[in-house]
C-alpha cells in the first residue's frame, strides 16, 4: 500500500506504568482509529520511559521521519512529569507559562496555583494549546508534534482538536472476510493469490480460536474502495471449496 | 533506579492489525509483568507494521542495545507472516525447516503438509526452539531474540518457556499508596521531596477520576524492599494533612 501521498504518523507513549505493565495502555489503539478517519496512517509506535534523554532521542527521531507525532503521558504536576521539559529540550526551545492557562487554573483553583500547578501552564515557545474538553490543563501542539495527556478519558478529549489541523490524506476502506472451521495453513495459499494480484491492497490473516470454534479474520484494507470490494468478492469465491463451516462478509 | 547490574528487555510488537486499530494489544503488558517476576526490566517497546527493513532495522537496533528482545506476532502460515524471514535477514543467516516441527506439523495434520504449512517448520541456523503448550506450531530463540506468536494464548504459553533462559535479575518491589479525594496538584510537592531523598527508588503518580471520585495511586518502585516499605510509611505520613478523603496502601 505504498504512496507518496499519503499521511503519515507515529505515537510516542510515554510512561513508566506502562513499561512495567501496572497500565494497560488503550491510548494506542485509540488514536490509530481515530487518524483512521482522517484517512491518516500510523505507521510507528514507541513506548518509552519516563526519562528525558530518550524522549528526546525519540521524539526526533520520529518527528524528523513521519508527518505527525501524537505522544501522551506525562504532563501533569508531578516530578514524573516530564514531557513539556523533554519536548521543549527535543526541539531546543524554552518553556513559558501560558497566560490562557494561568487564567483557567487560577479560575479553577480560587487563584492557588502552587509549584505543582504552574508547571502545568507550561509550554515550549512556539507551541499553541491543544484543548481539553473534560478535566485539567490543554495538551499542546509544536510544529508537528502533538502533546496529550495519558489518562484515556482526557487524551481521547483532546484528540478531538488535533484532528481538524491534520493534512488529510485518503481514508483506507477495510473489509473482512470471517472465515470460520478452516485453519490457516487452508486459507494462505487464495489468499496469497490474491495478495499479489492486488499490490496496491494489503491482506491480513488474523486467527482466532476458543471454545466457540476457530478460524482466520481476512482482512482487505486499500484506498481504492472499488477494488477492496471487488476483491472480498473476488477471496470469497476462492475459498469456496476449503471446507469452511461458514465464511461472511463483515465491514471494517 | 539507574543499575549497572540489571537486566533489560525490549519488546517489539510487530503487525498491522495493531498500528490500524483494528487489535487492541495486550501482550506488552503480559510480558512486562511476566518479566517483572524474573528481575528483566522491559525499558522500550516499539510496534512496527509487517514490513521486513522496518522489523530488520528495528530489531538490529534493540538486540544490540538490551540484553533481550522479545517480538510478536507474523509467525503464522500466510504471506504477510514474514517474521522468520525478517529475523533470519536480520542476522544474516539462512531458515531452514526444523525436522522436529516437520514431525509434529505431519502428525497433527495427517501428513497433509502444504508449502503455507511448511513455511511454520522454519527458523534461522542457530535458533532453538520456544516450546507451545497452546495449539500450533513453536517459536524460536536465536542469541538474545525471542520470537513468540501474536494470539494472546499463545503467546502467554510460549513465555513459559522463555522465563527460565533468562539471566535474571534482583525482582523490584512495588507498592501503591492510593490517595482519593485529593489532586495531584496538592500531592506533588511531598512527593518530590521523597523522590528526592531516595534517588534509588521510582515514584510515580498515576491519578484516576470517574464517577466514584479522583484521586491518585502513588507508586513506589525500587529492589531495596526495606527502603520502598520505608518510603511508604514516609509518604502515608507526609500525606497527613493535605485532605485526603482517604489514604491506603496496596501491595503491587
């Protein structure tokens, strides 16, 4: 599915609690969805502790390489809070305190703004505030990078004024063919053929199995939603005759 | 909690059906509490898509850099399942077909080995293979690199395998002291200060809200067990008084 035109983007999750597998992390799958619609695609992510040196190491890396970067974690108040820090070091800028947040906190907190909660109103120069709609300080953006929080609720707020600044690129049109009592090791040779008779989509076999049976999710994913069509079409046919006890169409 | 003595581990997950959303991933964080009890400390994860340069270049980086990687998912029967090969290419060495997985392989399928099939009975010159208590066929270790399945069941039966190859580590002790009805932005300030005071030690504020109230979970991480059961009555003590609705601690 290669294209010179389309849009790229990676996430960087930041945080200790996920490395040592406390949290699980949703923010991922999350956004990936998300940018789906914008017809955006996540092509990288990294999970990287809490620690200065290789968010930054990271962040340019990956903000140099693709389109977009979304990080989150690690905005709050506390010590362990250090991604305003590290962005603003990664793109050699210095930290302010934005007055539109200094405005709200002071709203929010009958004007007791201690330490903890300034360093909440920074962010690096350059940067605008990315809004956030259910609880605390905005997130913000610089450049290509967009910073949000970790705490799934909020992140998922916030992401909603990140897409409308989005180059947009073609949405990709997905399809799955669920194929049920027949194993992959059945399924992989159509499938195959038709992998290379459509080099411009890309096919995906993702097992299940459990108590209620096993098979194989096909999935057709491609920007050209007349082909992906005609190509579930083209994959039921051939697997007419591999013994499946059932095969069905599914969107997405 | 800088150690030259600890042992470290990467994970890197590799599949679309992860990067578009499709999947929700969950196998980091079995295998970073998996890890834990040995002492290996997972420092970095990456989710690259099936892409054989990303998953070389990838994998060629973390298996220099940590003294483990251990990857999921494409090891299956159909074209898009390229991580043997990406292995293989990434240590300059050649698969070949394993006899052992050739006669389980002709034993579960009657003999009915088709090329998808054989395709799973390869694995690099100089790998052993990762038992599968589960269904199908194993995985495969070569020098540092585990290379597991990506179907959750799975591979939490292969990491069975895995744990007594490591070289491990001293086991960190975590505590939780949760505070709710109290910000992070009143909690910050005594936290640092301990921070501070136990440099060996990692603090972490993960706050929660939600219909039943907010607050946040205070995690205490470090393998002195004394210094982190300490720190936790350090911390209950330095938290009375900033108005918490309550304050108890947890073990994990």
């Amino acid at each position: 599915m290669a294209d010179a035109d389309r849009v790229t983007a990676a996430v960087m999750i930041i945080g200790d609690e996920i490395l040592s597998g406390r949290t699980q992390d949703t923010n991922l799958r999350d956004i990936a969805r998300y940018l789906s619609a914008f017809g955006v695609d996540l092509v990288e992510a990294r999970v990287v502790p809490d620690d200065e040196t290789e968010i930054v190491e990271t962040l340019n890396h990956l903000r140099k390489r693709w389109d977009y970067v979304i990080t989150t974690g690690g905005i709050g108040p506390t010590h362990d809070d250090i991604t305003a820090d590290s962005v603003a070091a990664a793109f050699g800028v210095k930290l302010y305190e934005h007055p539109d947040i200094i405005a709200m906190m002071t709203a929010r907190w009958s004007g007791e703004l201690n330490a903890a909660r300034r360093r909440m109103a920074r962010i690096p120069e350059g940067g605008t505030l990315v809004k956030n709609p259910v609880q605390g300080p905005p997130g913000f953006q610089i450049d290509n990078v967009f910073v949000l929080a970790g705490v799934p609720q909020i992140m998922r707020g916030m992401l909603e004024d990140v897409g409308p600044r989005l180059r947009t690129g073609k949405v990709v049109v997905a399809r799955t063919v669920r194929v049920e009592g027949t194993g992959e090791g059945v399924l992989a040779a159509p499938l195959e053929v038709l992998a290379k008779a459509h080099p411009a989509l890309s096919l995906g076999s993702y097992p299940f199995f459990g108590p209620d049976g096993y098979g194989s999710n096909l999935v057709i994913r491609g920007r050209n939603e007349a082909e992906v069509l005609a190509t579930v079409e083209e994959l039921v046919d051939a697997l007419q005759g591999v013994g499946a006890k059932s095969i069905e169409r599914m969107d997405a």
